[in-house]
C-alpha cells in the first residue's frame, strides 16, 4: 500500500533536510491564520490602545513578521528562505471576542514557505498574548493552520477543497 511519504525522514528512519537544488524555482505564496481569544473588557483595551506594554497590535504585526524571517533558525528541518514579501494582518472580531490573525509569505524559489507563514500567526499570536496578560491570564490561542498554498510541485491547496 503506497500513499504520502514524509519527506523529511529517510529510509532509515532518521531526519533529514530536503534537498531542493533540482527543484525549479516558482513564485511560492503561503497564508496561515490562527487567533486569540480573550474578554470583552481585553479586546476593548487592546483597540483604545490602553494595553500597559503599549501598542499589541503593531507590536504583533512585527514579531510576525520577525518571526517568519527567523524560521529556519527555530525549526530544524527548514532551509533558510530569501523571503520577499511578509504580511501580518490583524483585526478585531467582537464575536470571538478576539483578535483574528493571518499571515502571508510569499518567495520565488525552491521550496514553500508554508513554515514561515505559520511561525508568523504562531508569534504574532504569542505576542498578543505576551502584551494583554497583565489584564487577561485566560486568553485562549487557537486555530493555527494553513489557509493556502500555491507554486510548486505539488501544485495549489486551499483548506477545504479536496483534490480530485
């Protein structure tokens, strides 16, 4: 019975970086969400820009965006990407109540950048909670996951759309 292989794992069983030198270089986009879930009184805190460590949302934005940049030094396996766009969006979602987060990488290279955009919502999600904690220890983070992909040799995938 064949199906998906992991990648990163040889024959033997141990771990491996990839090698992509034989892979063409396509223009590869990755995007990524994940939020925080928190009080109402929080939220509203966070929108006055009352948050005593100052202003959350920037401040997210750019450790996102740090973040992707520093993938391949937090996880092992990654290679390190000259990455040419990376976007951290962030926006209130009185419902939730929260803060919705989602991240974008984009590169024209060899392999994805799936990792980067996901290290990026993970932070910018951290950060969130890092700078709100004084007013709020039961802040929730979740649904950190792959929006979509495109470039590649596995071609395009969008969550929730299967391949035929």
């Amino acid at each position: 019975m064949s199906g998906p292989s992991l990648t990163h794992i040889g024959a033997d069983g141990e771990a491996h970086m990839v090698d992509v030198g034989d892979k063409t270089e396509t223009v590869r986009i990755a995007v990524a969400e994940g939020y925080v879930r928190m009080r109402p009184e929080t939220l509203d805190l966070i929108l006055k820009g009352n948050a005593k460590k100052g202003d959350v949302i920037a401040t997210a934005r750019l450790a996102g965006i740090m973040a992707a940049k520093q993938t391949a030094s937090l996880i092992p396996l990654c290679h390190p990407l000259m990455l040419s766009k990376v976007s951290v969006d962030i926006t209130a979602d009185e419902h939730l109540p929260g803060l919705r987060v989602e991240t974008m990488a984009k590169l024209t290279g060899r392999t994805g950048v799936e990792m980067e955009a996901l290290t990026a919502a993970s932070i910018a999600c951290l950060t969130i909670y890092d700078m709100a904690k004084a007013a709020d220890r039961e802040m929730e983070i979740g649904g950190i996951r792959l929006v979509q992909k495109s470039g590649g040799r596995s071609g395009d995938y969008v969550r929730g759309e299967r391949k035929s």
